[in-house]
C-alpha cells in the first residue's frame, strides 16, 4: 500500500517542472517513503529512487528521507539483514540530492541527540557530512565553519574521560569522535594548503579551520588527561588528536610559535576583525591548553626556536599557568602545576632579574598556589611533598611563627597574621602526633615557644595593661565631656568623642582576648599530646 502511494505521488510529480513543485507534494513524498520504510519495503523503495526518471523529483525531495533511513540504522539490530540497504540507500541520497537542503538536513540531524546518543549520530552522519560539504561549489567556507561548530557544539557536553580505564571504555564515544573528526577535517585542511594561488574564498576558509582548532583545544583538550608514562602516549587517542589539530595549525599557516608568541599583545597579525573579537573573549584557555601540550607533553616542540632563553619560557608560560590555576577541574590544575613545574626546572638558580616583579603573573601565580594547597579538595595534589615535612616544612615554620619585635610587636597591627599562625600551630599540633613527628614540629617545640609562645603571652599582657589603662583614662574624660587623645602602637591617634574612642579601646581588647583564648587552646593541645606521648612511652 505505501510503496504504491508512493509511486502514484511520484506519477503525479514526473509530469511537473521542477519550480512546480508544490509543498504538499514534500510531505506527501515524506510520509510516503517514512511507511515505506516502517513497512519494510526498502528493497523496492530503492529502486524508486535509483530510477533515472525519477532523478528530478529525487534531487528536491529526497533529502526528506534522509532522517528516517538514519533513524532505521540506528534503531535497527546490526544484525539486521537490511541495514546494508539502508547504507546503499544513505549513499544514494547524499549522491543525488541537493547538497544544500541536504547539509541543513544532516546538521539538524546532528543536533538532536543527546548524552549517549551524539557520539552514534555522528560517527554515522560524519562521512555524508563531508561528501555533502566537497559538493557544494559556493560558500564552502561558510559550510564547513557551520558543520564544525555543529559538531564541536554536540561534542563539548560530553563527558572528557579522565582515568586510562574511562578512556578504553569510551562509554559516551568521545575519542572515537574525535578520531573520526580529524579524517573529517582532513580534506578540508588540505584544501587550504593546496591552493597555490589564495583567495578570499580560501581564507575565509583557513579562519574557519583556525577557530575550531582553538576550540578543539579548549574543548575536549583543555581538560583530558593524558596517558602516563610517556611511551603509551601512542596509544592515548585524545593526545594523537591534540597532535592533528596542532599540526592543522601549521599546515593551513599558523605554526604554534606564530600563534602563541602573538598572544597577549596589542597589534594582532589574525586576519578578521571577528577572530580578534573572539581572541579576547574565549581565547586564554585555549592558548594555556596549547601552551601545556607543547611545553608539557612535547608535541611539536622541535617547532620551538632554539634561541629562547628558560627565563624567557618562564615568563611567558607564568600568564598560562596564572589561567590554569585558576580553573577547578582537578585535569585543569594539575596541568597548571605541571607547566609551572616544566618552565622552572628549565630555569637556573638565581637567574631572574628583578624586573620580574613587575609581571602581574609572578604575583598572581604564587596566590593560585596557595589556594591549590589551602583549597583544593582533590587528594592527588594534597600528595606527601618533601616541602611540607620535616626540615623543609620547619625552616618555614620558623618565617611563620615569629614575632618581628618580640614582645614589644604591635600586637594589633599584626592580628591577622598572628591568627593565621596560631591556627597553623594548632592544626599541625592535632594532625601530627610527637611519636610521629612527620612535620619535624615536636623537635623544634622549644624554640617556637622561646621565640612564640611565651613573648606573645608577654606581649599581650603588657597590651591588655596598656589598653585598659586607656579605657579607664576615656572613662574619666569621657565624665568632663571632653576631647582627648588616644595612644595605639606608640603613635596617638586624632582626637575623637570618648564615645568613639571607648568602642576603638573595647575592640582592641576583644582582639587580644581573642589570640589568647586560641593560644590557650594551642598551649593545651601542646600539652595533651606530649602527656600522652608519655604515657604510651611508659608502658
């Protein structure tokens, strides 16, 4: 019943020119070949659109059999015997069918899935996609730039596979895509480099590679992790494809030095006012994520002019590793912290001038370190380092816990810090036991409190004097209502109503009160754990 339908709307088409085609005459068409199909009469479907007489009809219509037969093969049980002519079929369209209509067709088609499903449909529509796209004699650039954003956009809400086992498993496809991606891309590239003499047409086409390999490196490649130790990195399928796009960028003209030298400065050498729209915006990832597959992973580093300096590397990697570390994916850090690690080991001692100061990211890079080590949630960077143990970590301790002055230290002025220190001392105090000693601290506990503890307990009492000799002074203006003068830190402070004073005096003391019920609490926490450390010994 379907196939003959079909045959009477196609009887009725044959004796109509082609702009007479009305859009009745396509969805009746469409539903026709979609029971044809369901009813699986596909053999003789075939047929229908091999004819020559039919070509016509075909060429306008038949794009809207594209979505059915692809739903068929991804339906249907590979097993299936009709699934070859479903591929004979998937082919014959592409072959005979508008290419325009076509690609619009296949690109929705591509944009419909999600989570599972993407990776199927593109793995199947890819090879169409291309031939489509190689058909098309006008605005090949434009064609290719949509398909690749497309795609890229179907990709990006994949999961990145982390662990060597997610990556063999490949649950969501994500390698075999990209894998696939780059044959996909392969033509195109090709195109560029081939074409001996430029036109507009083919550098609008080179942009158009240019913007997806940024993309590609910020999306997947900005997070995955890569194969360790280096020798399986011939098997890591997202390392070889980090390989293809930086090599896309020297063959269509943007070798990695040119690309990421001129990043970052005021006079850009891209082509379209667009890209350097787009390079301030989105760009800085991308460019760290180059940074780091060439620095870190080595890929096309013999590129690299053997005339650059380690200190220089440094510098220009310190804006890089500034944008790493502040991501909070854990690939991402740990990418942050390798690059840093690579571009100061090329470093020698005592090699950097001062003027590095003067570099925002020398700044800001020791900052993202610090949240790395007092932040960060993920153990595999909280690992056992030599810094942070024994003599390493206790001539630190020792820049920490310390009193500039002694006893006679500005207390106030240097509240935070001295907070900070007494939490430091009481967290090691709990987490580390005497027997154990892993931090080094128990055998430096003597010094600390000579140099500490006890001129901190010295200093607060002569504050605490200090300050409440001031209140009661305040007090006592404050009943003739007079002006008078504070002293705080050895240096009076502007008169003020005794009102004011009285709350400055009181907030000064609650400060104070405030060290020393944390450092009352370190002092017990001391004590504890060397009662019994003892006990333990005497048994």
């Amino acid at each position: 019943m379907a196939v003959e339908e079909l045959q009477s709307i196609i009887k009725r088409c044959q004796i109509l020119e082609e702009q007479d085609f009305k859009e009745e005459d396509f969805g009746l068409f469409q539903l026709a070949g979609q029971r044809c199909l369901d009813e699986g009469h596909i053999d003789q479907l075939f047929e229908i659109i091999q004819n020559e007489k039919n070509k016509v009809i075909v060429k306008n219509m038949g794009w809207n059999l594209v979505g059915p037969v692809v739903r068929c093969l991804l339906w249907n049980d590979k097993e299936d015997d009709k699934r070859k002519y479903y591929f004979l079929m998937l082919d014959l369209l592409v072959e005979l069918c508008n290419p325009k209509e076509l690609l619009l067709g296949l690109l929705e088609l591509i944009e419909e899935p999600s989570g599972k499903q993407i990776s199927p449909v593109i793995l199947l529509l890819l090879r169409p996609l291309q031939t489509v796209i190689q058909k098309l004699r006008h605005n090949r650039a434009y064609s290719v730039g949509l398909a690749l954003s497309t795609l890229w956009s179907q990709l990006s809400v994949l999961p990145v596979p982390y662990t060597q086992g997610q990556m063999q498993a490949d649950e969501y496809g994500l390698c075999q895509c990209c894998e696939a991606l780059v044959e996909f891309t392969k033509p195109f590239v090709e195109e560029v480099t081939g074409d001996e003499e430029p036109s507009v047409e083919n550098e609008k086409l080179k942009d158009e590679l240019l913007k997806f390999c940024f993309k590609s490196l910020k999306c997947p490649l900005l997070t995955a992790q890569f194969l360790e130790p280096p020798e399986q990195a011939d098997t890591d399928p997202l390392r070889r494809f980090a390989a293809e796009i930086i090599g896309f960028l020297s063959a269509i003209g943007y070798p990695f030095p040119k690309v990421i030298f001129n990043h970052g400065r005021k006079k850009k050498t891209w082509d379209y006012l667009e890209f350097e729209e787009e390079e301030d915006k989105q760009l800085s990832d991308s460019m760290a994520s180059l940074a780091y597959l060439v620095f870190v992973q080595g890929i096309s580093i013999d590129q690299l002019p053997m005339v650059l300096s380690p200190s220089y590397l440094l510098q220009f990697n310190m804006g890089h590793i500034e944008v790493l570390l502040q991501r909070t994916e854990e690939s991402v850090l740990s990418k942050g912290l390798d690059l840093l690690e690579n571009s100061l080991l090329r470093t020698e001692d005592s090699s950097l001038l001062h003027q590095c100061l003067e570099i925002k990211s020398f700044l800001t890079v020791p900052q993202g370190l610090v949240k790395v080590m007092t932040l960060c949630p993920i153990e595999t960077l909280g690992t056992p380092n030599k810094w942070f143990t024994g003599p390493q970590l206790v001539s630190l301790l020792h820049l920490v816990l310390f009193l500039p002055e002694g006893a006679e230290t500005d207390l106030l002025q240097n509240s935070d810090r001295i907070m900070a220190s007494l939490n430091l001392l009481r967290y090691l105090v709990i987490k580390d036991n005497e027997n154990d000693n892993q931090t080094g601290l128990w055998t430096e506990l003597e010094k600390i409190e000579n140099n500490f503890l006890k001129p901190l307990h010295t200093g607060l009492n002569m504050s605490k004097a200090h300050y409440e000799a001031e209140i009661k002074n305040s007090q006592e203006v404050q009943k003739s209502k007079d002006l008078c003068s504070v002293t705080v830190g050895g240096e009076e402070i502007p008169n003020m109503p005794p009102e004011m004073q009285l709350k400055v005096l009181h907030s000064a003391l609650f400060t104070f009160d405030l060290i020393e019920s944390v450092l009352a609490r370190v002092e017990e926490l001391i004590e504890i754990k060397t009662k019994s450390t003892s006990d333990e010994n005497m048994r």
